[in-house]
C-alpha cells in the first residue's frame, strides 16, 4: 500500500521535492522550533491538496495520512507535525460531511457533540466516498487559515496574557530554547510588571554560552525590552518563589487530560508554585494540543539528551586500559533516586560505570496547572478534552 502512495506522489516532482526536503530536515534536526515544524507541515499539504489529483476525499485522506506518518516518524519527539496533519484531515472530514449533507438537501450539516466525537460512529466515513465539487476549494481556504493562525499565534495569546497578569507584578518565567516566540510573548505582556525572573537552566547555560548574551534571538526580545529581567539558575527556583506573583510556563505539547511538555526545570517551578499558592500560566497554542494522554514521562527514546553536554566526557578520569566506551552508559528509563547506587564502580583513578540521565523536557501534571492561555483565549486544563473534540477526530488518532 506504502507504494502506491510512493508512485503516486512521485507523479508531482516538485511536491515529492519538498516532502522530502522537509523529511530529511526534521531527521536531521535542522528545523526543531515547533511553529516552524508546524508551518513547513502546512505548507506542505496545502501544496499536496492544491496540486495532486485525488478522486475522493476518502482517497485524499489516505495518502495524507501516509505522508503523516513519514514526517512523524522523522521526528518523533516533534508532536506538532502529527498535531499539524490531523487538523488537516479534520478539516477535511468536516468540509465532505457538510457539501455532502447539502447535495442530499440536508440543510447545512450540524457539528457533533462531544458524545457523538467520542463515539466515532462509522457512519461518518460513508460521507467521505463521494467527492462535491467545492470540496478542494473549501480545504485549500481552511487550510491557508490554518497556516495564518499558526504563523500569527502570539498575538492573540499576548492579548489573552496581559489580561491576566496585572501590572506591578512580579513574573517568574523559563527560557525555553525550542520556542523562539516565547521571548516575545512575555516581553510584550509583562512591560509594566515590576521584575520578571528568567529561570536559566544549568543545561541550557553549559550547553551554549550565548545564550545569556543579548545578541542571541530568543533572550534579546527580553534583555533589550524589559529593563527589569533578573536571571536567575534553576537552583534557586524555590528560594525566589515567595515574591513571584504568577508564573509563566512555555508548553511544548499539551495532552488530553491537561498535562504538558515543557522545559527542563518546569515540574520544580510549578511545584514550587503549587506549594506557595502562585498561578500558574502556560502559553499554548491550539496546534500543540495533542490527542491521547500524554506519554511516559519516563521514556528515555523520546525524552533523553546525549549525558556530554552535562557531564563531559573528557571530565572524567578513566583508565586508558579499560574500553572508553564503557566510561558512560545510556540508560532506557531513569534510575529511582532512592535505589541504591549500586551502579557505579569508581575509585581514586577511573569510573568505571555511571548513568547520567539528561532530560530534553520536564512533565507537568494538570494539578499544578492554573490557565492555558492560547489564541483562543484562557481556558483550565480540565477543558482540553473539549477543545481536542473541535479540532481533532478520533478516526485520526493513528496516523
């Protein structure tokens, strides 16, 4: 079946050129901000739906589901991509639903209910076999104002932001490196709070030192805006908590039951949070939310970043005689801090095993969450169920 998607977008040079352009960059992790994963995706499939031949939208949906799945394997850890392509395949099913129901003389189709969404009745995939005339038109419009919410997303989230964050307050942020709008955001929203403190992972700090410097792209929006930044590391999260006002949290993916993804040092900023009464905020938007229950947090494939960039190799002493290759050892799942260290051999001259666990994201439960504010507005983290219902469909799940 994979061959006849391969054959026939082959037929299309320049839209086989571009998916596999696009491929290879999220494989190789040359784009890796996820609006920009988001909007190459987008762009992608526009062309897809605007210049291949398709008879059905049952057939459309097909091989834009194949294509889904190639750009998700390519980056697994980038939820926004397959976040991108069910959006699109929404759009779609809703689009044949509705010119469907207006052929028969139905009237204009009505948008299920959420019972009906979690039912995923089959009956909704009869609608899909024939193909109305204005079916392509409808998509490519919905489509383009897709990418045009995905490209203007911080607008509205700093309009929703600054109304819940009065002025004279003191803010508590993290610099998040995959996020290259987060800077803006806060620096737009919070210009008449008191301070804003800039939680500087340690990682993030020995991993590249310009990230402290304002020529860099994501701190400079901060540095040369606010006037009032302190930076601060992420050991002293619980020490400066007492003074924060509200925290401000950049999310990576959001699941269905409220949870997110997001920067290292987040779960201990929202703890801390949690512990001293302060709200939490994060900042999302809508194509980060993703469908299902959010995966293992412990899930060292998906979550794990190469142990050099914290603990260099070179810094440690080792016997030449051993094989270097057992100086460091990758593990599948974090150890439990109160197992007992059995692990590691070492004396005065060499170490001979060590598990290093390095993080690329933090889990944050729902519960210590206060608001989403997205594009859409502010919303609790009890009601992204809801909002998955208006823009996803079960039948998407599994690409």
């Amino acid at each position: 079946m994979d061959q006849d998607h391969v054959l026939w977008l082959a037929k299309y040079p320049t839209v086989n050129t571009q998916a596999r352009k696009l491929e290879a960059a999220l494989r190789r992790v040359e784009i890796w901000t996820s609006r920009t994963c988001a909007l190459q995706t987008v762009a992608l499939l526009r062309n897809v739906v605007g210049t291949c031949k398709w008879h059905s939208a049952g057939e459309l949906i097909a091989r834009l589901k194949w294509l889904g799945r190639r750009l998700s394997s390519a980056a697994p850890r980038q939820r926004t991509v397959g976040n991108a392509v069910r959006r699109i395949l929404w759009m779609i099913r809703e689009d044949a639903a509705e010119l469907s129901a207006r052929s028969q003389g139905g009237g204009r189709w009505q948008q299920r209910s959420l019972q009906d969404v979690l039912a995923a009745q089959d009956h909704d995939t009869v609608e899909l076999e024939e193909l109305p005339g204005e079916l392509k038109q409808s998509v490519m419009e919905q489509i383009l104002e897709f990418y045009d919410e995905i490209e203007n997303v911080h607008e509205p989230i700093i309009e929703q932001l600054v109304r819940h964050i009065p002025s004279q307050q003191v803010v508590l942020t993290i610099l998040d490196l995959t996020d290259d709008d987060h800077g803006q955001i806060v620096a737009k929203a919070c210009q008449n709070c008191t301070e804003v403190l800039l939680v500087i992972c340690q990682d993030a700090k020995s991993k590249d030192h310009d990230t402290l410097s304002s020529d860099n792209t994501i701190m400079s929006p901060l540095l040369t805006t606010l006037p009032n930044v302190t930076l601060i590391p992420d050991t002293n999260i619980v020490a400066v908590m007492p003074r924060v006002d509200a925290v401000i949290l950049p999310a990576r993916s959001v699941a269905g039951d409220g949870s997110l993804l997001a920067s290292p040092a987040s779960f201990i900023v929202a703890l801390a949070a949690k512990n001293y009464n302060r709200p939490v905020l994060a900042i999302v938007g809508l194509y980060k939310l993703c469908l299902g229950h959010q995966h293992n947090p412990f899930d060292a494939a998906l979550h794990d970043s190469d142990p050099n960039s914290i603990l260099p190799y070179a810094d440690l002493p080792s016997d030449p005689s051993r094989d270097p290759d057992a100086v460091f050892r990758r593990v599948s799942t974090p150890p439990s801090p109160c197992a007992p260290a059995d692990n590691i051999e070492s004396s005065s001259n060499n170490v001979t095993s060590l598990d290093v666990p390095n993080p690329l994201f933090d889990h944050v439960p729902a519960n210590l969450l206060d608001l989403y504010i997205t594009n859409t507005g502010a919303h609790q983290p009890s009601y992204v169920g809801r909002l998955l219902s208006d823009l996803y469909s079960p039948l998407d799940s599994s690409l």
